[in-house]
C-alpha cells in the first residue's frame, strides 16, 4: 500500500485521546510541581513535558509509517540491545532514590527499562507469532525465558512496577497467542502465591528472597498502611487523604490545598492520580478513567481488525502495557493496589515513559493502518483464530 493512502487510514480517535490526556497533564503538572519552584521557574517542568510531547508525537509518526512487518527484521537487535542497555544501567547508571535506574545523556537522564516494554512487545510478538499453538507446558518455555532475562535485570535496578508491567504484557500476548486460560491461571496467580509463601518464610524462617527491603515494606503496608504511617505507609495514606479531598467536584486546577502544601509525595510522577481525584474530584477523575478505557478498547478493537496474528499480538501488547499501567496507578492512590511506582500513560512527568507510550500508539496506529487484506477467518473469535498462512 502506498504512503500516502495509508496516512489516510491513521485512527483519528486514538490520537486525539492521546493529544486530550497530554493537554491536561500539562495542567496537572504545572499544578502539582508549583509548590516545588520559585515563582520564576513554575512552568519549568510543564514547558519540559510539553518538549516530550512534540518528541512523543514524533516517535508516534515514526513508529506508525515503518511497516509494522519490518519489525521481525529488528527484532532480535532491539532485543539484545535492550538487554545490554539494562545490564549497562546496573554498573554505570545514575543512581536516584536507592534505585539505579538512569542513563545520563546529556542534559536529560533516560530510563531504558521503559523502552525495554516495548522491546518486549515487539520481540516477544516475533517470537510467538512463530508458534501456531501453545497446548503443551513446553510450549511456554522459551517465551518464559525470553522475557526472563531483561525482566530479571529490570528487578535487579531495582524496578517493581516495570517487572511487573513485564508480567502483564507477557500474560495478554500469551492468552492471545493461543494459550488456554487455565494454563495462564496455574501460572500467573499461582506465581503469585508462590511469591506470597515466599515473603511468608523469608519473615518467619529469614530465607533470603529477591528483593529489597523497602519493596517488601511497600507489599506489606498496602494491606494496612497505618501500621507505618510516617514510613512505608506514608505515601498510601497521603494520597488516600488527597483522594477524598477533592469530593465530587475537586476543589479545581492549581486550588488544591493538600497538593500545593506539598503533602504528596512524588504528586507529578508515580502518584498523579492522586492530584487529578483532588483538583477534579470524583467526577473528572472517573471520566479521565473512562478516557482511559476508550483507549484501552480502541487498542482491543484494533487487536481484532489486525490483518494477521503478529499485528494482533503487537496490538494486544500495546494494550496489556497500557491497562496495568493505569489500573496500578489509579489503584495504588486509592489504596487498593500496592505501591509499585508506575507512571500514569501520556499524563505522568517523564521523557522516558512518554516516549516509550508514544511508541506504543505508534504501533497501534501501525496496526490499525494496515489492517486490510485479511488472511484469516473473521468469523472465528480474536482468542481462537485461525490463520490461511503462517505469519
């Protein structure tokens, strides 16, 4: 298909959700940061996010007019390269808030476990998009290790919340690429208890366990934050108290008095939920969410639409990426989900995760703009296709 009537094809509501929810971020931003600078320097992060934007919408550009195709020939590049920027990033990245997660370029710090999502999307697409079926256990071992290695070195920075976005991404393209529920059930959620006994035994017998001690705090506290209120339940609690603050209404942009007496914690990045329920009140945070959830099935709707299984395995990872993301981030402010430290899509303060989110509509919209000449059964269901031809 030609250049020019593919652009014609751009899935006009994706982008203008993205444009919606990076327009009021830089408000949310611009609020929760004033109480941070002096009175001269306000817009300084606003006017540096509204930077990542263009670059976003660049990336966005890119990603969308390479043929997604061509992302099979890359694919085992972007992955080894993704994986030596994580293991570079463990011996000579910047350190900041105990966790040594950023290369320093320049004048601006990048986050490559960011980008390594995408990696994983793209690379682990390639990879199951080779298999026609998953029926047997050993069906799930090479793409289990697959996306072991980079998942270990992202916990190693250490980074939680991306390890787990690792987790997410790999459960819906697993589900999607054929494997039966119930496999996915043994595996995920009884990964899940296996961790729980672990955490269990490493208080009660000092097993040595994986993690950090403040991530193990943050998993704990979540079930009862009040039982460290200055310490690892002060962020939860703080930002359940901004929450319910804002009411029905909000109390409106820039007029948040818990937010500009500097209550909350991290209140531009991981917990800017937490401003948004304050300043717009019950109301404008349920409708972000529901913006939120157009997205979320505008990335379905392309999933189904894609022309063949490796575009409906790209598209289902775009979108596995972008949902765990906005239901931790909107839970853990609330205090139903524990703390993880994930960025909200497209609204949180950061380079690395806008570009990184930029890329991934990018692929949605590359999807969605090739998605004729069907080469599989259309009547069948997304879960259960059946394909004329090996893709």
């Amino acid at each position: 298909m030609h250049s020019k009537s593919i652009w014609k094809n751009i899935d006009i509501l994706t982008v203008l959700i993205v444009l919606l929810i990076s327009g009021l971020s830089l408000f949310v931003i611009g609020s929760a940061t004033k109480p941070l600078l002096s009175p001269g320097s306000q817009l300084y992060f606003v006017h540096r996010q509204l930077a990542w934007i263009f670059l976003g919408l660049l990336t966005m550009a890119i990603v969308a007019w390479v043929p997604y195709e061509k992302f099979r020939v890359i694919s085992p590049y972007l992955y080894w390269t993704s994986v030596l920027l994580l293991a570079f990033v463990l011996v000579k990245g910047h350190t900041a808030l105990g966790a040594q997660r950023w290369i320093n370029v320049g004048p601006f710090q990048l986050q490559p476990s960011e980008f390594a999502k995408i990696a994983i999307v793209i690379t682990l697409a390639t990879h199951l998009s080779q298999k026609q079926r998953l029926t047997h256990w050993k069906d799930f071992i090479s793409p289990g290790l697959h996306v072991l290695l980079p998942m270990l070195l992202v916990l190693k920075q250490p980074d939680l919340g991306t390890t787990l976005v690792f987790v997410a991404i790999t459960a819906g393209m697993l589900f999607m690429a054929g494997a039966s529920w119930w496999k996915l059930v043994i595996i995920f959620p009884g990964g899940l208890l296996i961790v729980i006994l672990w955490i269990y035994l490493h208080y009660r017998f000092h097993i040595p366990i994986p993690m950090h001690q403040y991530q193990l705090n943050r998993l704990i506290i979540f079930l009862n934050p009040n039982k460290d209120p200055l310490g690892a339940g002060f962020n939860v609690i703080q930002s359940r108290i901004a929450v319910g603050s804002g009411g029905l209404f909000g109390t409106g942009i820039f007029t948040a008095h818990f937010n500009q007496l500097s209550f909350l914690p991290e209140s531009y990045t991981d917990f800017i939920f937490a401003v948004v329920a304050e300043e717009l009140g019950f109301v404008g945070s349920m409708a972000l969410l529901l913006v939120y959830l157009l997205l979320l099935a505008r990335g379905i709707y392309i999933a189904n639409q894609a022309k063949d299984r490796y575009g409906m395995l790209l598209a289902t990872g775009v979108v596995s990426m972008f949902a765990f993301h906005v239901i931790e981030s909107a839970g853990m402010v609330s205090g139903i989900m524990p703390v993880a430290g994930v960025p909200l899509p497209f609204m949180s303060y950061g380079g690395s995760a806008f570009l990184a989110d930029s890329a991934g509509i990018g692929i949605l919209l590359n999807v969605y703009m090739r998605r004729h000449d069907l080469s599989y059964n259309r009547s069948a269901p997304v879960t259960q296709v059946v394909y004329s031809k090996n893709t």
